[in-house]
C-alpha cells in the first residue's frame, strides 16, 4: 500500500473524529434520521481504513462478514465450519475474528481477497467446549480474545499465544478497557484485571447484571441492565444519583457506545435511545416518536463523521448527532402541517404558526399554545403583548393559552405606532391603542381595505407596502382624515415582484434589480447592493442577518458581513417558504413547507469534512468466463505495478463508492480512462462504470465523487494494462515474417517456371500479330491523306466568320494575302482586291505602319500573338486608330503556315483618352501650384536655421502637398516653433495645414497669445468655427489635428511645450526621456467637447540637452514586409541621434528610412524636427 497515501487518509480521519470530539449536541428540534432498507442487525462492527462498515450478523449460522456503504451490503468472507461472533480491525489488512470454538484473524492480499489464518489451530490451543466468545480486545501489541471461562492473550510482535484461567465455577459476564488495562466482571460479581498475563482481583461488584465496561471521562465506566456507576483508579465508586440511573432502575440497558469523551448513547429496552453527557445527564432522546424505526435497540456504533448508527428489531439507521441543524416537525412533537410564520416574542421564546395550529418554544421546549388549534395567518407584538388573529377573530397569548379579544371575519392587524394598531377586517377597520381597554376595540371606518396578511410591510412611517398584481401599493392609515384609508398605487414599479424589509426600509426588487425608499427624502433610489445578483427571495432578520435564495436554488445566509452558503446546499431541492428567524449570533430558524430548520453555525457541518471515494470491486470478462480481479475489502485499490490483463479479458468494470453518510443518495460520481480519454465524464448517480474492447495498451481509471454539499472527495485509481493478443506479440511477428520468406520464395520459383512459358506462347503471338500490323499501316496511310485535305477546308471555314465588325485578313507563310471578310471592307473601305491592286498582295510589304514588320518577326519568333496600335488610312483618306492582334499559325513540324490579322477601330477611345490627359494636366498643374503655396507657407529652412542654428528639419510628403507642416514664429527674444499632423495628406491634408498656418500666425502675431496651452485652446476653437460652417448640430466634425507646440524664451531660460495628442522626446543629461502630451486633438473627434483643455510641459533651458518632435509618419511606415517602423524602434533611433552633431542626425534619418522602407510605398507624411539647445 502507499504509505504517503495511507498516512494522509489516517491524519484526515483523526482530523475529523478529532472535531467531532469537540462538537456538542443540540437540544432543539430532531437531527436528521436515516433510515436504511437494508435489514441488519449486526453484532459486531467496525468501520475500515476505506471508510466503509464491517459487521457480523446477529442471527447468521454460518461465519459470514458482510460489508455496508450506507446503501447496501455485500459478502466480505463466508466460512461454513466457524460462526464468527466478534471481529477487531487492526493494520497491515489485518481483521481479528473470533468465534465460540475458534479464533484468527483475516488475511487480505492486494485484491481485497481474505483468507481465514486460525491462531488457535495453529499453536494446537484446545478452547473449553462450554466456552463461549465474549469480546475481543487490543492493548498495545496484544489481542486478548476472551472467552467465558478462559482469555488467550496473542503478541502480535513475537506471534506467541498465552491461555489465562478464569477462576473455577465461574465466567466473564463483561469486559472492557478503560485506563490501559483490561477489566473482567464475573458472574458472582468478582472484578478482576489482567496484568502481565494473570488476573488480579480488584473488588465485588453490585448484585447485578453488568452489561460493559469502558472509559469515560478519565474514570472506569460500568454499565449495568439498571445502572450506571463510575469508578476512580482505585476503583473507589464515585458515583452518586444520576438522571438516567432514574429510567434504568425500573428498565433495562440493551446496548450502549461510547460516542467521545462527552457523550454516552444507551439504548434502553422499548424506550429507545438516550444521549447523555459525562455528568450522566440527558441530553437527548430518541424514540420511535423522534423517528427511530423502532425503540428495541439492539447495537449502537458511530462513524468518524459523526454520525451514530443504531440497529433496531426492525430496521437500521443512522442520526445525524452532530449536525449544526435540526429540524422542528411532526417528529419534534407538532402537528403535519405548512409552515406560516414565526417570531420570537422574548429572549427565550420562539412563537411559530403552522396550518394546523400555533405553538412556541420556551429554553429547547415546543409546546402547543392551548385554544391555538387551526390556522393563524397575523400577529403583532405591542406593548409587551401579542395578538393574533385567524378566520375568526382576534386573541391575545397569556402564558401558554389564547384570550379573545373580538371576534370579527378575516382580520388583519396593522401597526399605527410604537404602542397602538388597527384591526382590518370585513366588519372595517378598528383601533386599539394603549389609551383604550385592550379587550375593546373602538371601530372607526367601515372601510375595507385589501390588505393581504403575511404578505405586507410596514415602514418607519406606518405607510403600509404589498405587492397588488402587477402593481405595488402604498396605505396609509390616517385617523384625522374624512378619508380614513389613502391608497396610493405606483405605476412606475410595475416591474416589482418581491417587496421585503431590510433595517426597517422598504426595499422592492426582481432578479436583475433593485430599488429602496429613503425616509428622508421620500423617494425610491437604487439599491446597487442587490443588482444583478438573480434573487429569488431575500429575508431580513432583527440583527441585519440576511437569507438569500438565488434562482438557482442556492442559499446564502448573511450574519454581520459573514456570508455561509455551503451547508445550505442541502435544501437546494426544497422550497424556501419565506420564514426566517434569528434566534441570536449565530441561531437562525429557515422555515420550509412541512418544516422548519434549526441552524447553529457555531456548530460543525460536514459540508467541508474530508471523505473518500473508493473503488469496491473490479472485474474483467470474456465471451465465457467473469473474474473479478479485485474485491476492495478493508483495503485501499493500491498495486505496485501496473495490473497485466490478458487481450481476452478486455471488457472490465468498476464498481465504486463515494462514503460519505449524509445524505447518501445525492452522491455524484465523474471517472475517465486514461489511455483513453482525456477530460472526466459528466457527474452521475450511477456507481458502476463499463469499457469494452479495450485495445492493448496503458491505462489508468481514476474516479471521485461530489456529495450534497458539492465538496469533492479524493481520487482512487488503478492502473492496468491490456496486454496485446498472441498475434500482435514479437514471437507472433517473427514468425509472420519467417512465412513471409518462406512464401515469397516459392511465388519467385513458380512465377520463373510460368514465365518460361509465357516467353514462349509471346513469340508466336508476335509473329502472327506482325503480319497483320503490316496490312493496317497501309490502310491507316491512306485515311492520313484524306483527313489532311478535309482539315485544310476546315481551318479554312473556322478561322473567322465573316459577319464580323472587326478587320480580318488571312496571308499565308509569305504573307500573301489570301482572305478578307467583310469587316475589312467596312473598315478601310477596300476589297480585298482593290487593296492588292493599291498595296500590293503581300501583308509584310502593304503594312501602313512602320512597326508592323517589326512586330511580324517578333510573333514569328516568340511563335505567340502580338497585339499594338497604329494609325491607318482609309479609302476616303480619313485618318483613324485600329488596334491590331497579329497571329501566327504553325504547324506540327512548327513551320509557318498561315499569319491571321485582326484589326479594330479604337478611335473613339484614342480621342477620350487625349482628353484625360488634357485634365490630368490641368489636376497635376493645380496641386504643383498648392504645393507652391505650400512651400510659400511653410517657414523656411533658413528662417529657421537663423534663430535655431542647431536644429533640423526632416520633412518628407508622401505626395506633392502634404497633410503635415511646420510652423516657426519669432517675437522678439521668444522662438515659437509647432510640427501637426492634418487630418489625411495630399490635397486635403494641404488644406488643413494651412488653415492651421493661418490661425496660428492669427493667435501669436496678431492677438499676442504667448501661452502654448491657450494657444493650442484658440486654434481648436479656430479650426472647429472654420469647419462647422455647413455642418448639422447633429454631424461631428471628422477632420483636425494633432500637434507639438514649443516656446523658447531664452531670457527666462524657460521652455513650454503643449502637445495635443502628440508626445515628444528631450534629452537631459544624455539620457532620453518621453514628455507625454493631452489626450485631446485639435478639432476632430474633441470639436464639440466644452471640457477639453491643454496642459503646459514647462522645463529649465539650462537643463535640457536636445528637443524631438515628431509625426506618426516615420514611426508606421512599413517595408516591403509590411511590417511597422513602431514606437520602440523609432526610440532606440533618436536615442543613436544623441552623440551625432545635427547635420548627422538629419543624414542619419534620411538613410534610416531609405534602408528600412526599401521598394516600400510610402504611406503617410514625414515630418521630424530636432533642435539642440
């Protein structure tokens, strides 16, 4: 077994006995009963390391050992010669057994198979024939089996066996361990204890009948049919008078088990089973009343999830003890009915209403509230008193019983202040106030109102709010008002469907939304809090405790920023009915339709704890034969190596198990083949995974389970492989391939005896078929000349048609001519003979152009059409342009054979195409006269150089006139220098640069605008006034600019830089650093935005080594890869600019770009400034 593995399972087992031992149990309502339909009652039991029950019989003959889930048991070990009576889990897949005439222990082997291995037949140990088997017990390394008059004491260690006597005319009536020791009690109550292999008489014990011994709270715990006693380690009786030892004396212990060091479960003869704690005290009860099966218990064990497993004459079941919830139902001592509402009206009781009658719970006590049989739909606690009403009237709770107050037809109470309320009912409304007789209601409307119980909420004001169909309503009671009764519908929360009250506002919501009244100002206001969460319902409770159901059944219960949803899962399928109760802290009582839920979230819960998911049985199978290959007894599914499985065997099933008690039936499963699949299947009830005709090869099944709360449980696994048939094994192919020469040497000897022969039947063949060859080639000669003269005609009738517009004439390998059609005529208005009689008959020597001979040769050579333009007379003399294709026809030796000529009259498209050209003149001549105004614009490079020596201008169009420019102003001893990018390049990026030239000589030199930032505030301005001329209010402006703007005041040794959706570099102290600018633009998609401003970058003119400025061009200009320049190369660029002198930089950045866009177009505007200062 993997010790790693074993070890993690033994510490998550100890873990979870360890919490339980800390848990305590709850007096409130019945914990979750269990009934199995499963008959056992079993006689001993012990729970393994894989976490499943293992028991023996009560009334099985034979020696049987049986295994349990929680869902159903199966046969462990069966052995017809012994009747096992007791067993004892120990380690290494070791279980003790014993029996009247006999005693071992199993032995289970890596499959889970066990072998029966008899100590006593083994160390020839004779038992006593009258001996009976009482117990088994482990101290330390020593298993003392026990029998009525003799104890065989067997060392694990030294596997040696020692026989102790029990006094003559005597036997054992009880054993137990308590204080590292084992203790006997005889029948004439003698207490004796075995030390060192011999018993030691310690006193006479009370004249009765002892049922077991144990330890419990430090002290030697004796249990009798009618008492309880505990003993100190001198065995001096400590005990005194104890609750329970008041039930035992008149009946009788059946069975008992030490849950933990705090708690005792007794099972007493037809009373059921009595929980009580280590001052003997009973805690809890349990009776068939409480839903027991049956109240004859016959044996008690507990799990290490704390759960207590009690075996009845009738059936098995399992209590959830430790549970943090119990459950107030007809089991609790109420009557079956739905769940209404509840209200704690004290600190100590809890007043609930059922259909079926009212009731309360004072200190863990439920009692029905005498006279409250039926239904109580309202209540209302005022002035330390509370009132209830049903179909009949109205009543107030004294004590534990119901007064009428009036009786009156479907009444509803309302509250109208901190002391008084009003009655709502079919006879009208009524008050009672702290001013008037409590027993007299004072009717003041004959009103009715519509006001539903259970299903409104009153505000801090008194308003009162419900829900009324698709709308919400608002009452208010006004007692000085000729209208008593206001209501006032809201048609604007027509979307509401659930209104509940959260600290003490009014809060109305659906699954998407949610809205609360605010008592200040009188108005509803979003409340984000509970947007888009998808609830069904919400409750609120006194102390701000929220209950929330989600739309997918989810509940999550909220106490003081604490949110607890995972124990709730297990009413995922349950109806919340709208009942909520905070009892305290940590207490909460959830109403459901047929009961309600007790919570204590101080208590544990399962919904975190530690479980297995084991693998119970494996088994493989063929056409003929089963065999299960591993059982999963007491064991672990845990092999060294992987399993070999023969290829006959390859259909195989898992049979698993997730042990986890709670809830048992809501377990899913999810598994996956490795080897074969690769994701996990789909969560599943069913325990029982199949494959068939697994192909040889690896594979590992890995399996796990998700219990009610979704908390997922280890993974088991078992690792197999398929081992291939005999005829895909090495000797299989070897001896394949040993055939396969053996084979192919015998084909070679008989196809070379075959082709002998065949060789021989050939040349006869040969002979006779030459013959005959001889006489078919001078038959196919004389048809080759038939079919030559047909196809002469042929091409002669195919080549053109005659109806044709264009001019076609046929010449042969010459150039004589031999055919014109029509269209010849039609064109150049020449027959075919006029024209020979003008030209001459010879294509090559009549060709009016003087490039046709040399496009002759070249369709000759090339031995491919040819197709040009030429200008030809026709024979009125009028001049026109025909495009010719000229063809060669060649023949299958690839000689000349006839030239074809085809000409079409394209005069029409000639004269259009002069006219283009006359326009794009006049285009071309436009923009070179807007690229000279441009030029004359833009500053010049001497202009510049004057005032910033150490500066360059790198200013690259992409076409004529460019959508980028440059703008420099001096005043002064203050330089303005300013690099946009306009919206596009070409025409109408030249436009907007000089609009934007234009306003910007306006702003500086004329309205003397010094500041960068309000400069680039006035040119926006300037440039949206200019462009939204002509436009709607509702269209945007599209077009704009982006720009970097500097001033340089040397008298100050101040630089200023505002940049609109530009950033710059500088560098200071050698080293680059990047100055970003506004994200807004000048114009564009900003032009109607009132909130756009500018900033100012100022710095220190001493300080600064250099200034870049910079369009977009340079930096998302491709190569011939198409791949960007980008930022980050365009940075590592002008950081290499630093050392250079300014003339280099600029030559450096030329060369750059000329490298890097290669044959690329250039796409965008070039612009770049550097100034060294």
């Amino acid at each position: 077994m993997n010790l790693k593995f074993l070890c993690l399972s033994f510490l998550f087992i100890l873990s979870n006995v360890f919490l339980f031992a800390q848990s305590k149990i709850k007096e409130l309502g019945v914990p979750n009963i269990e009934v199995y339909n499963e008959y056992i009652i079993f006689s001993s039991v012990t729970q393994g390391e894989n976490g499943l029950f293992y028991f023996l019989e009560d009334e099985e003959e034979d020696g049987v050992l049986y295994e349990f889930d929680g869902q159903k048991k199966r046969v462990v070990f069966k052995d017809e010669k012994i009747t096992f009576r007791k067993l004892l889990n120990y380690f290494e897949n070791k279980v003790f057994i014993g029996a009247h005439n006999n005693f071992g222990y199993l032995d289970f082997d890596h499959s889970g198979n066990a072998t029966y291995k008899s100590l006593s037949d083994m160390n020839g140990i004779n038992i006593n024939i009258d001996s009976k088997l009482v117990n088994i017990i482990l101290v330390n390394d020593t298993i003392y089996f026990i029998y009525s008059k003799e104890v065989f004491a067997y060392s694990v260690m030294s596997n040696s066996i020692e026989k102790i006597l029990i006094p003559e005319k005597n036997e054992v009536q009880a054993t137990g361990k308590a204080l590292d020791k084992i203790w006997i009690s005889l029948n004439n109550n003698d207490l004796f204890s075995i030390n060192n292999s011999s018993l030691t008489k310690i006193k006479k014990l009370k004249n009765e009948a002892v049922l077991g011994i144990f330890e419990f709270n430090k002290l030697i715990t004796f249990i009798y049919r009618n008492n309880i006693s505990f003993f100190n380690t001198e065995c001096s009786d400590s005990s005194t008078s104890f609750e329970i030892n008041d039930i035992l004396r008149n009946n009788k212990a059946t069975s008992f088990c030490k849950i933990n060091e705090k708690y005792i479960a007794v099972g007493i003869f037809e009373k059921g089973l009595y929980i009580i704690d280590n001052n003997l005290k009973i805690v809890r009860h349990f009776d068939i009343n409480s839903g027991l099966p049956d109240n004859l218990i016959l044996e008690i064990a507990n799990d290490n999830q704390g759960g207590l497993w009690v075996s009845t004459a009738s059936a098995m079941c399992r209590i959830d003890i430790f549970s943090p919830f119990t459950f107030i139902n007809n089991f609790s001592g109420v009557d079956n009915g739905l769940m209404v509402w509840s209200e704690m009206i004290n600190d100590s009781t809890i007043l609930f209403s059922l259909t079926t009658g009212l009731y309360r719970i004072t200190n863990n006590v439920i009692e029905k509230i005498e006279g409250g049989d039926g239904f109580f739909y309202s209540y209302i606690k005022n002035n330390n008193q509370v009132y209830l009403t049903n179909y009949y009237g109205v009543y107030i709770l004294k004590e534990n019983k119901l007064e009428k107050v009036m009786t009156t037809i479907l009444a509803n109470l309302i509250p109208a202040n901190k002391n008084g309320f009003f009655i709502s009912s079919d006879d009208g409304i009524f008050e009672l106030n702290p001013t008037n007789d409590f027993y007299k209601a004072r009717k003041i409307s004959n009103q009715k109102t519509e006001i539903l119980p259970l299903n409104y909420f009153v505000d801090t004001f008194y308003y009162v709010w419900q829900i009324e169909g698709n709308n919400v309503c608002r009452y208010n009671f006004n007692t000085e008002s000729e209208n008593f009764l206001k209501k006032d519908t809201i048609d604007s929360l027509k979307w509401v469907k659930i209104i509940t009250k959260i600290n003490n506002k009014i809060v109305l919501y659906d699954e998407m939304k949610a809205v609360i009244f605010n008592n200040k100002n009188l108005r509803f206001e979003p409340y984000k809090q509970f947007e888009n969460l998808k609830i069904r319902k919400i409750s609120a409770g006194k102390s701000n405790d929220l209950l929330f159901v989600f739309e997918n059944d989810d509940i999550v219960y909220e106490n003081n920023g604490k949110s607890i949803s995972k124990p709730f899962k297990k009413f995922k399928s349950k109806t919340y009915s709208g009942v909520f109760e905070p009892l305290s802290k940590n207490n909460i009582i959830i109403g459901f339709p047929s009961e309600f839920v007790h919570y204590d979230s101080e208590m544990l819960d399962n919904s975190d704890l530690f479980y297995k998911t084991i693998i119970r049985n494996i088994s493989i199978t063929n056409n003929s034969k089963d065999s299960t290959i591993f059982k999963g007894n007491f064991i672990e599914c845990k092999f060294n190596e992987p399993l070999q499985i023969e290829f006959q065997f390859n259909n195989i099933t898992f049979e698993y198990s997730g042990v986890f008690f709670e809830n048992q039936d809501s377990i899913v499963y999810s598994a996956k083949l490795e080897g074969m699949t690769k994701n996990w299947s789909e969560w599943a009830s069913t325990s029982i995974k199949e494959y068939t005709n697994l192909p040889e090869g690896d594979y590992v099944f890995r399996v796990k389970s998700k219990n009610i709360y979704d908390t997922e449980s280890n993974i088991d696994e078992f690792a197999f492989t398929i081992l291939p048939p005999w005829y895909r094994t090495w000797w299989a192919y070897a001896i394949f391939v040993m055939l396969g020469i053996l084979l192919f040497y015998a084909t070679l000897k008989l196809n070379s005896q075959r082709l002998v022969a065949a060789k021989k039947r050939l040349e006869k063949i040969v002979k006779d078929r030459t013959a005959e060859i001889e006489q078919q080639k001078e038959e196919i000669e004389t048809q080759r000349d038939m079919l030559v003269d047909a196809n002469a005609e042929l091409e002669k009738l195919s080549i053109v048609a005659s109806e044709t517009d264009n001019s076609v004439t046929i010449a042969d390998e010459q150039g004589i001519i031999e055919w014109v059609n029509d269209g010849f005529t039609r064109l150049l208005g020449y027959t075919k003979d006029e024209f020979i009689d003008t030209f001459g008959a010879s294509m090559i020597s009549s060709g009016s152009s003087e490039s046709f001979h040399e496009k002759f040769l070249e369709c000759v050579e090339r031995k491919t059409s040819v197709i040009y333009e030429s200008k030809l007379k026709t024979k009125s003399g009028v001049e026109i342009w025909a495009q010719r294709t000229l063809t060669p026809i060649f023949d299958k030796a690839e000689n000349l054979k006839k030239l074809i000529a085809i000409d079409s009259d394209i005069s029409l498209i000639k004269k259009a195409q002069e006219e283009i050209a006359a326009k794009n003149k006049q285009i071309t001549d436009s923009i070179n006269y807007a690229q000279y105004i441009q030029r004359a614009i833009l500053p010049s490079n001497q202009m510049v150089k004057n005032n910033l020596p150490n500066s360059f201008i790198f200013f690259k169009p992409k076409d004529v006139v460019s959508g980028d420019f440059y703008w420099f102003s001096q005043k002064n001893d203050t330089t303005y220098i300013a690099l946009a990018d306009a919206t596009g390049h070409g025409v109408p990026g030249a436009f907007m640069s000089m609009i934007g030239t234009t306003l910007l000589n306006d702003i500086v030199n004329k309205s003397n605008t010094e500041n960068p930032s309000e400069i680039l505030h006035k040119l926006n301005k300037g440039v949206v006034d200019i462009l939204s001329h002509g436009i709607e209010n509702d269209d945007e402006i599209s077009d704009g600019m982006d720009i970097s703007l500097c001033k340089i005041d040397k008298t100050k040794n101040k630089i200023t830089i505002s940049l609109a959706n530009h950033y710059a570099y500088i560098v200071r102290n050698s080293t680059l650093e990047v100055l970003e600018g506004d994200i807004f633009s000048i114009g564009g998609f900003w032009a109607k935005n009132p909130t756009v401003e500018f900033t100012n970058i100022e710095l220190n003119y001493t300080e600064i080594d250099a200034l870049y400025m910079f369009s977009d061009g340079f930096r998302d200009q491709p190569n011939e890869k198409k791949e960007k320049y980008k930022d980050s190369r365009f940075k590592l660029l002008v950081e290499s600019l630093i050392p250079l002198e300014i003339s280099e930089q600029q030559h450096k950045l030329e060369q750059e770009l000329k490298v890097w866009k290669g044959k690329a177009e250039q796409i965008d505007d070039i612009l770049v400034i550097g100034i060294k200062f």
